[in-house]
C-alpha cells in the first residue's frame, strides 16, 4: 500500500518514482557532538561492572567471615581466653583488621592472577586500567569492608552457635544487595539522582562512587565528601558496635537481645 500510494503521488505531481525515492534515501543529517568523545568510555563501564561485582562479593563475603570468625571463637570459649588478655573492642578490631587484610590480599591476588593468565592465553583484550581507577576501587573496599564488617562483628556477638547466623546476618545482607542493585542503576545513569544520592548513603557509597569515578561522572569535592561521611558513619558504628559486642560476647545460650547487650555493656 505504501509502495501504491507513492506511485499515485510521484503521477499526480508530475516526479518520477525514481526522484522520489532518491529523495528519500538521501544520507542522514551529520551529527556533531558539542562535548568530545571520551575514549575511554567502553573501558570504563566494563572495568566499573567487573569492580562493583568484585567490591560486592568481596565486602559481604568477608564480612560473613568476620561473622563466622566471632561465632566459632564464643562457641568454642576461645573468646573467653583472649578476653583475659584484650578488652572486647581490642578484640573486634583485631578480627575485622585482620580479615580486612586477607580479604585485600586475596582480592589482588585474583585480580593479577585473571590479568595474567588472560594476557598469557590471549583470551579476552585485558582494558588499560588507570592506576586511579585501582586505587579508588582499592579505597572503596576499604571502606566498605570496615562500614559492613564491624556490624557484622556485633550481631556475631549475639547469638553462640553457627545454625543462627544466617538469620542475624539477614538484614545486613540485604542491606548490601540493595546498594548492589542501587548500583546498576547507577551504571546505566551516573549523572542521575539516584547516582547523586546514594552517593553520599554509607551502605550504598562503596558501591556507588566507584562507579562513578570510573565514568567521570562525580567531582572530586564530592568524591573527598563521600569519603569523609563514610570515615564518620563506619567511626560512629565503631562506637555502638563495641558496645553491642562488649555486652554479649561472653554470653552464651539463647540468642542475647540487642537491647540486653546494650544495657550489660560495659561503659
């Protein structure tokens, strides 16, 4: 019918089919883009996708570490005798810097091991990853490793055997999937208002603001703002943490209140 019409159109004003069709098929307008193209743009999503997997996996499943780390050790009365020698946030400290620097350790390990395999085979184009771009992911991991790990340390202090964990570290865990899904929609707008304000939420910024930076998308005032909210945020659950963990740490049993161990910490 389309082809027809045009026929009954090119023979009422005298153009030939052919005319028609040539006008039709002209190229397309020219496109002029008022902002350069970045280069590195395709490099940088596909580094960001990969990052926010790998900053996912490695803040939560290490935080269940800290988890399982400070279950194991009141089960077996382990704490009982550290507690002779440290006090509890000494303790606290101790556990989470010191899975904080194995999960860092491995996390490198992996990543040099995939690039070098991958370069060695030549199995996929390794992307130029700038070293800004390591040290923000490597920052990131930090940070939210420290923010996560610490809580999952005081509800680890709550109950006294390995069955009940996973109902104490529901909530944390869903915390962490919903800043891990924030973060894809981050992926596809960087400059949204979604991006803008999850940026600045600690359970969603480690996710977040690395994404960001790898797009360009964040400036560096509120990258240093990112930052120092969650310096503060993980600073001050530090504080209601250890008071949690002080209160139910030597108690074993039945799963310990939160509000009990609030109330028998000592201060």
């Amino acid at each position: 019918m389309q082809t027809i019409r045009l026929q009954e159109v090119a023979a009422s004003t005298g153009v030939s089919v052919d005319e028609i069709a040539g006008l039709l098929t002209e190229n397309p307008l020219s496109l002029r883009s008022l902002e350069p193209a970045d280069p590195n743009r395709e490099t940088n999503t596909v580094v960001s996708f990969f990052g926010l997997i790998l900053l996912y996996v490695g803040i939560l499943s290490y935080g269940a570490w800290t988890l399982n780390g400070v279950i194991e050790e009141k089960t077996n009365r382990v704490v009982e005798v550290l507690m002779s020698a440290l006090r509890p946030h000494q303790l606290m400290a101790g556990k989470v810097i010191g899975i904080g620097l194995l999960g860092v350790a491995q996390l490198l390990l992996i990543v040099i091991t995939a690039a070098v395999a991958a370069l060695a085979v030549d199995l996929v184009d390794v992307p130029d990853v700038s070293g800004g771009l390591m040290g923000s992911l490597l920052l990131w991991f930090v940070l939210g490793f420290s923010f996560y790990s610490v809580a999952y340390a005081a509800v680890g202090a709550l109950v006294s055997r390995m069955e009940e964990a996973q109902s104490v570290a529901t909530p944390l865990t869903m915390v962490g999937v919903a800043g891990y899904l924030a973060a894809f929609a981050v992926l596809e707008d960087p400059d949204g208002l979604i991006a803008k304000l999850t940026t600045f939420l600690p359970p969603t910024a480690p996710f977040v603001v690395p994404i960001r930076q790898a797009q360009d998308a964040i400036t560096l005032g509120e990258s240093a703002i990112a930052v120092l909210i969650m310096v503060g945020a993980t600073y001050g659950l530090i504080r209601l943490a250890g008071r949690v963990y002080s209160g139910a740490i030597l108690r074993v049993g039945a799963r310990v209140k939160l509000s009990d161990a609030w109330r028998s910490a000592e201060l």
